[in-house]
C-alpha cells in the first residue's frame, strides 16, 4: 500500500518505521530527518490509506475532508476530536456517559477559577480548556501553587481533585464500532527524575504487558473506552490516560490520537500486520484482538533539548560519541531492522554541520529486551552513545515497572 503518515515527530516516525518494515511504501508530511530514512517526505494526491499523527489537523477537520473525497484515512471526526481539544467538553462528556473521572468544576474567568479551589482539598489539578501539547495541567500542592497555576492557565480551565494511584496510558483503535486494545504504556511527564519538575509532552515511556491485569483491562474497556465509543461512534485512536486508583480506575484525560512517547515503545513491539490493521480500522472492518504482541518489553528514552519545557535552544549539532571526533556522524537510524535499538526522531533538523537539535523533544531512544530490566538497559546504552550539547533526559525511565515486575516474577505470574 501507499500510506501517507501526517506529523513530523517522534511519533509520526516511530508509525512509519513499522509500516516501512512491513514493506509499504511510505509518505511523510511535513516529515523529519528520520522519516526520511524510511519514507518520502512529501503529500501524495491518492494515498491507499492516511494515518494522522498529531492532534493539530485531527481538532481542525483533516478526517472529515479526507472521507468527504472517499479516501480511507484513520482518525476521529471533527467532532469527536472536541474530547482532547477542550477539557471541559470532555469532562462534561464523561459527566454525561456515567464514565468515572475525578470530580470537577469547569470555570471560564479567573476571578471563577480562585473561588473555586475553596471547593477542593490540596494538592489540586488545574488545566487549561484547550490543546497544549501535553504542557496545559499544573499540580498546585498548596494555596500559593494553585493560585498560580489558575493566573498561568486561564482563564478557561477544568479544576479538579488530585486522584491518587498509578497512572497508565491505555489506547485502542475503534472503526466506529469495533476496538482492539494497544499494549499498555507508562508515561513519564514530567521532565526530572521521580517525577520532580514541571510536566512535558513526556520524557519518555515504557511498554510491558504486565502493567495491567486482564481484570482491570476489562474494568477500562466496560467502564470507559465502549462507552465513550458508543456515544460517539469514535474512529481511530482513543488514548485514556488513567489513574488507577483504590476505587477502580478513573479518567484524567481522553486524547484522540497515539501517544507520544508511548507510540516509540508501542511499535517496537507490535508483531503483526500493523498496516492492514489500519486499513480495517478505516474501513470499518476491526476484527477483536487482531494485533499481536511481541513478548519482550520496550522502553522509550526521550533526550530533550537545552532549556526544555521552558525556553529551547535550537540548533545545537547532534554527534553519535562512540565515533572518533573527525569522523562523529549524526545521530540517525539504520535501515529498518525488526528488534535492534532504534532512535526514533522528533525535533530534528538538518544544519550546515549535519543534524542538529530544532525542537524540545529532540530523540527518542528505544529498545527491547527479554524482561525490563534488560530493556531499559539495552535503551540507556543506545542513550550514551549519542551527543548533543545542553541535552538532558530522565535515568529512571520505566524503574517504577521493575518492581511489578519482579513481584510477578517471584509469584511465578
């Protein structure tokens, strides 16, 4: 198939990277330097199917005008995409359905939006109304924060009570009807180690199947993701970041589209036929657990630019360092090689020395490995060897699945 991938990130690559191994010929828009090693970066007029990564284009109609000229495209509707787009629709969809949530006051001045925290008790979520590159959500732990927070976010903002838990990012792909569940993935937000530090658009992720039961898989499906599907008819992914918590798990957020970081670490493990998977998404033919899985797990470290979340540096030269220094090349991936360490890029650019960094996000580095442990070892090894000046990631990417996973291990489960 001709597939047209639209993005220019971490993600929008890691999805071509899989398509490309299943031996489709790939586009790219607008593309980076790493999808250019595996797909064309440029717009094809009749793409057999177009998989729309970021949630820019999902939110201004992109499926909705693909479909009206009767090509096959993977996404949500307009419409549907309003449950990432603005929070207090969402929440006040979740409210509708019966779908469990953290309770909620949704207000729209900041005089509103001070009065409000009386109502909660501290710490306390506060999150702007619209699309904010996963930067819009500020955790106030007393008073002054709070207030703080409402000033930086409003004045349109969702002010909700700070669930307690486990947090896991659970995605399906839905043809309307249908779903079929993605592995499960952990985030890592914010942008220091033992989650210290503002959020981020993640620092990184890890994918294990022994994140979540097969009980609380199927309490999620029950008592989120059918009915959200059914009162939407939902197309393409549903991501529900959940907060699993001692009453049963909770939604924090809807987003309409993969992941990122976790779609990194998602494709390194699919063991199917991605590609057509898609195309029965598309075209309303999902059949229920049709993706395979590849046993081992995956981690995805995220390598950021100097000044990141806050002001980023651009166009800082990126060198593999295990090089000698006259003959350092960039940073990029090899041909497509299905289980080897892969660097998936995000804000990359090309330069006069070669690449160099364009964004915040600026690698992520992902790897397998027969248990987590050997994962998260076999990714901080592809880490050091590569360099870029300012760049800074998190060392404890996927640690908090190392007990879960020993504890299993030791029940023999």
């Amino acid at each position: 198939m001709k597939i047209l991938v639209i993005g220019s990130g971490g993600r929008e690559h890691a999805i071509a990277w899989r398509l490309a191994l299943e031996g489709h010929e790939i586009f790219c828009l607008p593309g980076n330097p790493g999808t250019a090693q595996v797909a064309t970066n440029q717009m094809i007029d009749d793409p057999d199917l177009t998989v729309v990564g970021p949630e820019a284009p999902l939110v201004a109609g992109v499926v909705d005008q693909y479909r009206a000229r009767g090509l096959a495209i993977v996404g949500p509707t307009q419409q549907a995409a309003q449950l990432e787009a603005s929070k207090i629709y969402s929440k006040e969809f979740m409210r509708r359905v019966g779908i469990p949530t953290a309770r909620f006051l949704q207000v729209e001045s900041l005089e509103k939006g001070l009065a409000a925290l009386d109502q909660f008790e501290y710490p306390v979520v506060v999150k702007t109304d619209g699309l904010a590159a996963g930067k819009g959500v500020i955790i106030g732990k007393d008073r002054q924060e709070a207030e703080a927070a409402v000033i930086s976010l409003g004045p349109r903002l969702v002010i909700e009570e700070f669930l307690v838990g486990e947090e896991v990012s659970f995605i399906v792909l839905s043809d309307g009807k249908n779903v079929v569940p993605l592995e499960a993935t952990q985030d890592h937000k914010a942008v220091g180690d033992g989650d210290t530090g503002p959020n981020t658009g993640g620092m990184g992720a890890y994918c294990d199947g022994r994140i979540l039961s097969a009980g609380d898989i199927g309490k999620i499906l029950d008592t989120v993701i059918e009915p959200a599907v059914r009162a939407t008819g939902f197309t393409g992914f549903l991501y529900a970041g959940m907060m699993m918590t001692a009453g049963g798990p909770k939604v924090l957020e809807f987003n309409v589209r993969l992941g990122d970081p976790e779609t990194q670490a998602l494709m390194h493990r699919v063991d199917d036929d991605f590609a057509g998977t898609l195309a029965r998404a598309a075209s309303g033919d999902l059949k229920p657990g049709e993706l395979k899985w590849k046993s081992e797990p995956s981690v995805c470290v995220v390598m950021a630019a100097a000044g990141y979340p806050g002001n980023v540096r651009t166009g800082d030269h990126i060198t593999l360092e295990e090089e000698p220094p006259e003959r350092r090349l960039p940073a990029g991936m090899p041909a497509p090689q299905d289980g080897q360490l892969q660097i998936f890029h995000a804000g990359t650019g090309i330069g006069q020395r070669g690449l160099e960094t364009s964004g915040g996000r600026v690698l992520g580095v992902t790897a397998s490995g027969a248990d987590l442990a050997g994962a998260i070892a076999n990714a901080y090894a592809g880490v050091e060897k590569i360099y870029f000046d300012g760049m800074h990631y998190r060392r404890d990417i996927g640690r908090k699945g190392l007990k879960r996973w020993y504890n299993l291990s030791a029940s023999g489960t």
